[in-house]
C-alpha cells in the first residue's frame, strides 16, 4: 500500500476498534487491568497460570517437550533479548502477527 492508503487503512481499523483493545476478549478470565494491578502491587513480573514458561506450552507430537525441534529452547523476558523491548512500535495492523511469522 501507499503511505497514504495505509494511513487511511490504520485511520478506519483504529475507528472500528481494531487497533485498540477496545473489543479484547478475555481469555479464561484474565482481566489486563487487573492482573496489571497485582503485578504492580506485588512488584513481580506476570507469570501466566495458563501458558506457563515450560515445554508443554509450546505444543505436542512434533513440538512436544521431548521433541528435537524444541530441545534446548529457553525461555527469556523480553528486557533479556533487548535494552528497550516494545510490544508494538509504530502501531499495529491485522498483518503484523500471522500463522508462522511474527515481528517482520
């Protein structure tokens, strides 16, 4: 797209709600603002009862936690990979995270 329909483009997904967390869902009843709250609170990093930081979330059969596709992963925070980690930068569009591929 040009710069200037991609604009336009981000103009409406932003009035529809889409680059907002306007309509989020939440999952297994995880409130943002809550949990954001208690990690204040406590002074601790989220750690997510749900998709914990272990082999069994990655997946099964292929990318099991036994598999050679997953040996040797190892899980990091973000500060960890870099000095100034961002979520999202520059805004964010319905092409940014796809099946396969995140952060291009």
């Amino acid at each position: 797209m040009t710069s200037t329909a991609d604009r336009l483009a981000r103009q409406q997904d932003r009035e529809q709600g889409i680059d907002t967390n306007k309509k989020a869902v939440m999952f297994s009843q995880q409130d943002y603002e809550t949990l954001r709250k208690q990690c204040l609170k406590s002074g601790r990093l989220f750690e997510d009862n749900c998709f914990p930081a272990e082999p069994t979330s990655l997946g099964y059969n292929e990318l099991g936690p036994h598999s050679s596709k997953t040996m040797g992963v190892v899980w990091k925070r973000p500060k960890e990979l870099c000095s100034n980690p961002k979520f999202i930068d520059d805004g964010a569009t319905r092409m940014d995270i796809c099946q396969g591929e995140l952060g291009k």
